[in-house]
C-alpha cells in the first residue's frame, strides 16, 4: 500500500483526486484541509484537519500518517486578493511549503506541488517545463518562490505546473469560464470577452490524472500538466455558446485593458505537453471534450 496525503481536499483539485484516488486500489487516501470535512462522500479515506500556515500542525500531522508521498494542491489563489493581502499570500504559498518540505524530509515521503503559469511573464508562451519564471503578479512571485523552495530541497519532488482550471465541485463558491458564459447567454446577457490573452485551459480531472501519474510513479521534476491546446477566453466563450447551442451575437470582443484588475495577468502563456505524455503517458481531453464532461456533470443529481 502506498500512503498518499493530499492538502486542499476541500477545493476543486482536491475533491477531483479524492475521486480518482479512493478508486485505486493500493493506495491509502489521506485527506487533509483546513477546519471541517467538506467532501460530499465519506468512504476510502481518512480526513485530519490540516492549516498548512500552522508549523506544528502539519509536522504533527505528517508524522502521525507517515506518508510516503504528499500532493500539495492547498494554495491561495485569488490573484487580485494576493495582490492586496500580501502576508497572507506568502504564508500560504510560500512559509506553508516550507513547512510541508521539513516534514516530507523527516519521514522520507516525495513531494508533488501544484504551480501554475502566472509564474511566466507571458511574453514567450506556450511554455515548456526549462523555461525560466519572471512573474508579473505577487500571487506569480510566491508560486515561484514556493518553486524554488521545492526544487532546492533535500527531499524527492515534482512541480505539477496547470493553467486555467476549470470543472465543476461540490459545494464550490467560484465559478468557471464554461458555467459563466452558459448562464450569461442563457439569460439573454451581453458579455465582453478577451482576444488578447493566450491560456491552456485544463480540466480539473486531466489536472488530478497527472498529479496521480506523477505520484504513482513518484516521477522526479517539472511537469506541465494542462489541456492540450491554447485558446483565447473568447475563443473558449465562442466554443462554449457552440456546445449548448447558445446565441453567439451576445458574445463581444474586448481587449484585456478594458478590465481593471489589481493585478497584471501575463498575456500568452500555454504550455507544451510533450514530457507528460512521454514520461507519465498523460493524455488529456481537448476543449470542447472537456465542456462535454462539465455538461455530463450538471445533468446530475446533486
């Protein structure tokens, strides 16, 4: 059996690997968030509670479940909130991971974290996993740094880099690009979406099927674990509307300077896939796959 600790159960990463990870047989699920289990299912794993910012509780509590590896989904990551709340952003981010790398090195366990692209200036997209970080944000400098606290620690680790998230969780607060643009053309709204920002959007199960690819095989390194193709938010709108037949007239072009955002976003990121799928055989959907599974989700019953 293979101990598995996963941080951020609670969010939309955690709550898909707690999906996947409770179906494989030989691993032991332990799942960890801050306060109070709020996974919609109970069986196949056990659940401490785990404040990542607080140093005792994450050493006691890696100690006591000796994991032999630990995937680190927990971050704060409101890029605008990071912005403004500093100190809270690097206690998340970064004084966290430096807690998790002391406790994975005192019980041997590996270390996957989650990073993302706003560690990228956006200049130079689609990334592959040697390029070299230069953020634009405070939310991108302490993923970054958090980056370097991993890849400079005594222990075995892999950075899972993402980009642009989406998927449907239970008992989530944010939404995504797919469900707000449905809704908003559902209900006759016009809406303004970007031409001038490049992402790879990555559903929330090909993101989790990664994390597992690289914990299974405990595979050293960085990774670039996102969807397959980039796309603009616009052209991620106009494929949407397509999808549920939706009116398209609705959707107008906007340039990102319209948005007053605290933070800068980088314009062109995307990432190059090739050492996923060579090393850790990840093949993930493409766009409108993805809108499909999201689409088979929200027929469900709750």
């Amino acid at each position: 059996m293979k101990t598995i600790l996963l941080t951020g159960a609670n969010g939309l990463l955690g709550q898909k690997l707690v999906g996947l990870l409770t179906k494989q047989a030989g691993v032991n699920l332990v799942a960890t968030a801050r306060g109070d289990n709020r996974l919609p299912y109970a069986d196949g794993y056990t659940y401490h509670p785990m404040d990542i910012t607080n140093h005792q509780q994450v050493m006691d509590v890696i100690s006591e479940t000796r994991p032999d590896v630990v995937i680190h989904t927990a971050a704060m990551t409101d890029v605008d909130k990071c912005e403004v709340q500093k100190d809270d952003c690097w206690a998340q981010n970064v004084q966290a991971v430096e807690s998790l790398v002391e406790a994975c090195h005192a019980v041997g366990a590996f270390l996957l974290h989650v990073s993302t692209d706003f560690i990228f200036d956006g200049t130079a997209g689609p990334y592959d996993e040697t390029a070299e970080g230069n953020p634009v944000s405070f939310y991108g400098w302490s993923k970054y740094a958090a980056e370097k606290v991993v890849s400079n620690a005594n222990i075995r680790w892999a950075i899972a880099r993402t980009v642009l998230v989406y998927g449907i969780a239970h008992d989530m607060s944010r939404s995504n690009i797919i469900l707000w643009v449905k809704k908003s053309l559902e209900d006759g709204k016009n809406i303004k979406v970007v031409t001038d920002q490049w992402r790879s959007p990555t559903l929330a199960e090909d993101l989790a099927m990664g994390c597992y690819l690289i914990a299974d095989q405990e595979a050293e390194g960085i990774f670039n674990i996102s969807g397959k193709e980039v796309l603009t938010p616009y052209d991620m709108a106009i494929k949407t509307a397509d999808y549920f037949g939706l009116d398209k007239s609705l959707i107008a072009q906007a340039d990102a300077s319209t948005f007053t955002q605290v933070a800068r976003r980088p314009p062109r990121t995307g990432f190059t896939l090739d050492k996923a799928r060579t090393v850790l055989g990840y093949d993930p959907h493409t766009f409108e796959e993805g809108i499909a599974v999201l689409a088979g989700q929200l027929t469900q019953p709750a």
